[in-house]
C-alpha cells in the first residue's frame, strides 16, 4: 500500500519541515514537497507529523495486564495504545512466580507479531531481581537475588525477547547476570534498589545504561551520598526513565532531571497499569488489589502502584513542564527510548529508509491518525 500525508508539520529530529512524507509497504520513502499521484492521500490538515512513540516501561492498559497472558490481553494492550499515540512498546512483566512470569514471556514471543495495533517490540522485565526494602508495588513474596539460573528458568527458550531488564545492583549474583544479559543484547536498567552510588556505578562500567522510573524505589540524592539517583544524575550516556503525571516525581524534580540528562538521554515512560483509560474504581497489580482515585493508582498502604498515564500526555507535560518545544518533547518519547533498547536504527524518528511507524497529532497531542508497519490503523 501507498499513502502520501500531504499538509502536516513533520517532526524531524532537530527541525520542523512542512513537505509530504510517503509511505510504501512498511517504509518511508521520501519527504518531499511533491505529491505521489498514485498513493493515497493523507491530509494531516495543518497537523503534525510524528514518529510513533515507543513506551518501554508499561504493565497494562484498557482493562488488560502483559501478566494475563492471553492473546486476547496482548491485542487489547496493543490497539489500546495505539490510541494515545504508541506505535511500540514493551509489555512489561513484574515480580511474580517463575510459572507466571514464564507463561507472559511465553505468550508475548508467541503473539508479538499477531496483535492488532502498536508493535510489539519485545519485552521488559521488571523483576523479581530487586532489594524487598525497595519494592514499590512489586510483591515482596516473589524477590529473589539476581541469578542466571533464575533468569533461564522464566524466559526458556522465549529469552530472545527480552529487551530490558530492571534489576538492584547491590543483591548478590547482580553483575553475573549484568554480564550475561549484555552478551544476549539485553539492555540492563538499575530500579528498585537501596544501592549506593558506587554500587550503582560498578555495573555501568560493566555496560548497564539505563535507570527505571528515575527517582522512584531508589536511594534519593544526598550531599554526602549521592545514591542511584545522583548516579542518574551524573553519568553520562545512560537513559533515565521518568513517569511524568504529575504525581510519580513533582515539576521541580522532573526538571532537574531533564537538565542533567538533556533531550538525549531522557526517556519517557508510562509505567501504566490496567486501570489506565479506564474509570476511577478498583483493579488489581501482580494480583495486588489497587484503588485509583484522584489521578494516582495506590496500593491499599499507599504505595503507587504503577500509572494511568498516556504517553500523549506525558508529552504535553514534558512541553509544559520543562518549557520545550514539541520536536524536544516527542524526542523523549521516540528517539531516545529506541536508543535505549538499540531499535533507532529503524525506528524512533522520521526518515527515509525507516519503518513507517508514524502518528498525526493536534497542538494539544491529540491523536488524529497513526500508521504501524506503514499500514493506517488508526
């Protein structure tokens, strides 16, 4: 199929250009200000023109959780997500049983190329590899210290779709199994950690780059001992997720983050449960009940439990908050989380050659159409 999106604002990664952008089978292949007489015609009507965002860090949406292990629970997280703007992303287990984890796994490397919407790109793993006394809304009962025996045991022979994997670097066995992911190409993220800095930064320099939910279920900054967050803060070429809803990490603290981190390194991420587009009420986490109410989803102690973030509101935040424009802004939700899992050699950004993952979007990052594959799904 071809199409040309003809009148749109198309989000390069460092300039806005008004051109038509056309699409082939599942490629761009070219931005030009001519028209292709024998695509069909997109009117973007004066609306941008973006690559799809890529969330790498998100449990559930709509009702389903990556844990359900169905198809049917997979295609819904896919179409789902395609709704707010994500044409990637990687359905994310948490801490629970061996059986339970490796059934999930099992059935996203079954049905990642099945589903109905948003590409699957593959997987994160966050857990069970964690310090309990940092355990946010991950169950305590299914924490145990970083191994590769374990790591084998939940993935099988499904362990290829594993794309990033949380884990705290101070447990025992953490830098064995650092290095044993690294050699498969598994990005490797420090989260839910009481590590200090120098802890932390043993596993970068083994190749670790990435941070989860920055600020979140880890040791804060302080003057004398910086933490994992001020090794976030520090280091250079490392990605930093950060939940931006307002409620996970406040204005001021984003912001310091993204100025450590710069539109290069800061990644937006979700961290979204199954409440998400769903109404206030009741719903579960890992087979934890949770209650959302006033913006947050929390444990019965208080404890978030994961968002009901969108990733097209993360976007207009991160313009609000940090006080950038949109081509800084969508960055941080495309280019920069494909760095992260080392997929920007075909997605992530607008260019020839690329996968036509490719979403319309108003001023206020409303979605009005998205292509994945180079197919208009939306």
């Amino acid at each position: 199929m071809k199409y040309c999106i003809v009148n749109g604002k198309i989000i390069l990664n460092d300039q806005i250009v008004e051109k038509n952008l056309w699409i082939q089978d599942e490629m761009i292949t070219n931005i030009t200000t001519e028209t292709d007489p024998t695509a069909t015609i997109i009117d973007a009507q004066g609306n941008f023109v973006s690559p799809g965002f890529i969330d790498v860090h998100t449990h559930g949406k709509n009702g389903s959780d990556a844990m359900n292990a169905t198809f049917e629970d997979l295609d819904n997280l896919s179409v789902s997500n395609v709704k707010t703007g994500v044409t990637g992303f990687l359905p994310t287990t948490m801490t629970q049983s061996q059986e339970s984890t490796y059934a999930a796994i099992k059935n996203i490397a079954e049905n990642k190329d099945k589903v109905n919407g948003a590409r699957i790109i593959g997987t994160h793993m966050e857990g069970p590899f964690f310090n309990i006394l940092h355990k946010g809304a991950q169950p305590g009962e299914y924490i145990v210290d970083p191994s590769i025996e374990m790591f084998d045991k939940m993935t099988g022979e499904y362990s290829a779709v594993v794309k990033l994997l949380s884990l705290a670097p101070e447990m025992p066995g953490s830098a064995a199994l650092t290095q044993y992911l690294l050699e498969k190409g598994i990005t490797v993220s420090l989260g839910h950690t009481g590590a200090t800095y120098d802890e932390g930064k043993k596993l970068l320099d083994l190749g670790a780059d990435h941070f989860t939910h920055t600020y979140n279920a880890m040791t804060p900054l302080n003057h004398r001992n910086p933490g994992i967050v001020g090794l976030a803060l520090d280091s250079e070429q490392t990605y930093a997720e950060l939940i931006l809803d307002g409620h996970h990490v406040s204005a001021p603290a984003a912001r310091i983050l993204y100025h450590a981190k710069g539109e290069d390194y800061l990644t937006l991420i979700t961290d979204s449960m199954e409440a998400c587009m769903k109404e206030p009420g009741t719903y579960q986490l890992g087979g934890q009940g949770v209650t959302v109410e006033n913006g947050t989803a929390r444990l019965k102690d208080g404890t978030l439990a994961g968002s009901i973030l969108c990733m097209n509101d993360a976007v207009k935040n991160a313009m609000d908050y940090f006080h950038i424009d949109i081509i800084k802004a969508v960055r941080l939700a495309s280019l920069n989380p494909a760095k992260s899992i080392k997929v920007d050699d075909q997605l992530g950004s607008i260019a020839v050659g690329k996968l036509a993952d490719i979403i319309i979007f108003d001023e206020q990052v409303r979605l009005k159409h998205a292509f994945v594959n180079g197919k208009l799904i939306y």
